[in-house]
C-alpha cells in the first residue's frame, strides 16, 4: 500500500497544478484530462472528498464552457487534497 500512496503523493500535486494553470488559461481540456486523472487516483486510494470534487470538475469542463464555478471548486479542490494528504501520509 505505501507504493500507492507515494505515488498518488507525487503525481497529485502535479495535477492540480496543472489544473490551476489551465483554468487561468480557460484550456477545458486540459482541466477535463487532469481532473479526470486525479479523480481516478483519489478514488483508487479512498480519497473520496477529492474524487468528488475533481468528478465535479471534469463534468463542467466537458460540457465546453465555465458558468463560473470553477474558481471556487478549485478552492475546495485544493483544500481536500491537502487534508487527504495529511491522512495519507499517517499510513507511510
């Protein structure tokens, strides 16, 4: 299991990242490929608060165009890996 937690630890913060950076750009594809990929990941390792979020996400994104509610699911986004994170990491 601390093979799968690594490894959603590493490539996790890159993701969002990535979604942050192609929100400001309004690239929805971009945020659609990556919100996908981390929601695969967080529902892969139980971290089910940012599955929903990035599942969220990935279905505005799809649809082609922002109504606005991006910016703030990436707020909650951001703070729900965070504390996935720290519970994760008790299990390292």
């Amino acid at each position: 299991m601390p093979f799968f937690i690594d490894t959603y630890l590493d490539n996790s913060p890159k993701l969002l990242a990535e979604i942050v950076k192609a929100v400001s750009a309004g690239d929805l594809e971009a945020i659609f490929n990556n919100a996908h990929q981390l929601k695969g990941g967080s529902g892969s390792i139980g971290a089910m608060q940012v599955f929903q979020l990035a599942k969220k996400i990935e279905e505005i994104s799809q649809k082609g165009t922002d109504d606005g509610s991006l910016a703030a699911l990436i707020i909650e986004l951001e703070t729900a890996y965070v504390a996935a994170e720290a519970e994760l990491k008790k299990h390292l």
